[in-house]
C-alpha cells in the first residue's frame, strides 16, 4: 500500500490492485475485487485562541511545515477525539497550559499544507492551570499584545483568526476568573 494520501496501489482490504473510474460523480480509486472505494478525505485539526491580560497566547514552530514561524496552539484530532477534546490536548503539548474551552470561535479549511487539505476548528480557551513552556512540536511559547505580534505567522487560517482578534472583531473573548 501506498503511504501516498492520494493514491493507493492495492486494496488496503483485499490487496487487489486499484483501478480508477468514475464513482459518484468523480473519478475515484476502487478495488474491482471488493468494491473498496478510496475517498480522499480531508484531515481535520483543532487549535485554541488563548487571550490573557489583552495578550493573544502563541508558539513558535520547531518542525516542518512552517518551522521557525509563530502560530495558535493547534495540530491535528487523534481518531478517538472529538475537536474540543484535541485542541485542549495541542495546547498542553505545545504550551504547558491546561485550557477549557468556552467558545467555538470558527471553522476554516485550508488547502496549502503538503499532506493534504483539511479543516481547522478553532475555539477559544481560557487557561484553568499549568505552567508557560514550549513544549513538543514548539520550541517557544508565549503571549503578545496586538501591537506586539510577530511578523511571520504560520497558516493563513491562523494569521485569518489572529487578525479578527487583532481588530477586535471576536466577541466576548473574556474569561471567567480561573487558575
């Protein structure tokens, strides 16, 4: 089998070889065996706008795509997540800091990135606990004041967000006292 998302040359069930035809209105990869039909489905990732003290919460990347450039707290659902559930998850990984989410901010797609197009599902999160430290795929974290934002933002979903919060054009953005 082909680790290529968009190809596979045998049947990852049967392991016949895959041919390609029309199938429910586009030319799809089917296994003439079983009848395995290849859906190139999007990837699906979460992330967390975190605001403290009029400051938006950041992490700078350490790894491809992107490294080097700052971003929100996000990566991609594990398959027994829900999106809530993963961008909770991708901010203690990336930060330190234990969040709850409290609102979903927006939903966006995205087609730049090389492993395929997906779909983003940001929210906003207000921090219960924890301690600031970068932390797996990010070798800095920390919070910037709009007037203090790093020129190079990764992802245009992220620069997208951060300039609606940046002109304050997101709403309610206030967390309940917490940790």
């Amino acid at each position: 089998m082909s680790h290529d998302r968009k190809s596979f040359q045998y049947c990852p069930y049967c392991r016949a070889e895959m041919s390609t035809r029309p199938v429910m209105g586009r030319l799809r990869q089917i296994c003439p065996a079983c009848g395995f039909i290849h859906f190139l489905d999007p990837k699906v990732g979460a992330g967390v706008l975190v605001e403290q003290d009029g400051a938006v919460l950041l992490v700078k990347r350490a790894v491809v795509p992107e490294k080097g450039k700052w971003c929100l707290p996000a990566g991609f659902m594990e398959y027994d997540e829900d999106p809530q559930t993963a961008a909770v998850r991708e901010c203690q990984e990336e930060t330190g800091l234990d969040v709850q989410v409290v609102k979903l901010l927006t939903v966006d797609q995205y087609w730049e990135d090389t492993r395929g197009p997906g779909i983003v599902v940001f929210y906003q999160g207000c921090i219960t606990g924890g301690e600031l430290r970068p932390g797996d795929d990010a070798s800095e974290a920390g919070f910037f004041q709009p007037d203090e934002m790093p020129a190079d933002i990764a992802f245009r979903t992220h620069r997208h967000l951060l300039a609606r919060w940046r002109d304050k054009k997101l709403a309610g953005i206030n967390c309940p006292d917490a940790a």
